[in-house]
C-alpha cells in the first residue's frame, strides 16, 4: 500500500507499508507487523534508470510502541557524480506518536506531524493502527538525534544525541 509517492526532477520515489511475510504467533494476540518499503528511480532514458530499494521492518518483540523507537528507513540513491542526489524517508509509529522532532547533522531541528491514514488503508493491510510520515529530500537526510513526542508534546522515546536513530543502534529511553 503506498502511503506518499512523488517526482523531484527526473527522481521518481515512493514510501509504502506492508504486513511482513513471517507468521504471526498466537492468533489474535499480536498484531502482524508492519514493514516498510522506500524506493527511488532516476530515468535517463525510455529504457535507462537507475533504481534503489530498502525494506525495514518492525523487530518481532518490539513492534512499534509509543515508548519504543519509530520504525525509519531512508532510501538513497546517488548522483553521476557520486553526491547524493534524492533520499525518501518512511517513517511509521505507533497510533500515539504524534510528531517526530530531528536533529540533523547540519546543526537544525525539524518536527514532522505524523500523518493517520483511513481506517480502509489499516485494515486493508492487515495491519495494527499506526502514523507516519513518507517524504522526499535532495541531497543527505543525516539525522543525529530523533525523538517522538505525543499530543501533548510529552517525549515517549528519544536516541541518545549521536546515537543512530535508525536500527538497532538506537538506545531506548521511554519517559
């Protein structure tokens, strides 16, 4: 299921979600988990492209919580002259998580709203409720630190300034 999808130039790119493949224990006690699916496509021609894919899913014991990290993955693809040129970002989080602030590389802060998709989407991919958030960059995306905030801006979970915020990397602290 695509959850945003646009064009930046001659990039094409799209973030989508998807139930894993792996079965699910005990029927009905564990929502399936989502999975993550970020592509980019850069056309030369009618019949020459380039094209980067990633795939990142939920860990199995720790589904996306509102204490836990948000499930992030970031597909790059670069230039002709090897700088990067396009980075699509999915993010997806618990039902509670209602932002996510970043402090990028370059010294700034950004809050991404998260977004809560139709109910017909949730269902459709045999999946738990969620939020996210789906976009594309020119250039890096270099997060340092990430935390996610609720409705009323109360942190639920934040990495550790330098800490990767993506994988397993990140170190957990729920308040």
């Amino acid at each position: 299921m695509v959850l945003e999808d646009g064009r930046s130039g001659d990039y094409a790119w799209s973030v989508k979600v998807r139930r894993s493949s792996e079965p699910v224990a005990a029927r009905g006690r564990r929502a399936p988990r989502g999975c993550l699916l970020v592509g980019i496509k850069r056309q030369f021609g009618p019949f020459s492209f380039q094209r980067s894919k990633l795939r990142a899913c939920a860990h199995p014991v720790r589904r996306t919580a509102p204490t836990g990290p948000p499930l992030v993955a970031t597909g790059v693809l670069v230039d002709g002259g090897g700088k990067q040129g396009l980075t699509a970002v999915g993010i997806l989080t618990a039902p509670a998580v209602r932002r996510v602030v970043v402090s990028l590389a370059q010294g700034r802060r950004e809050t991404i709203p998260l977004k809560k998709p139709p109910t017909d989407w949730v269902r459709k991919a045999g999946l738990a409720r969620f939020r996210f958030a789906a976009f594309a960059v020119r250039g890096p995306w270099s997060v340092e630190r990430l935390v996610s905030q609720g409705a009323a801006g109360r942190t639920l979970w934040e990495s550790d300034a330098g800490a990767t915020a993506f994988g397993q990397d990140a170190v957990h602290s729920p308040r």
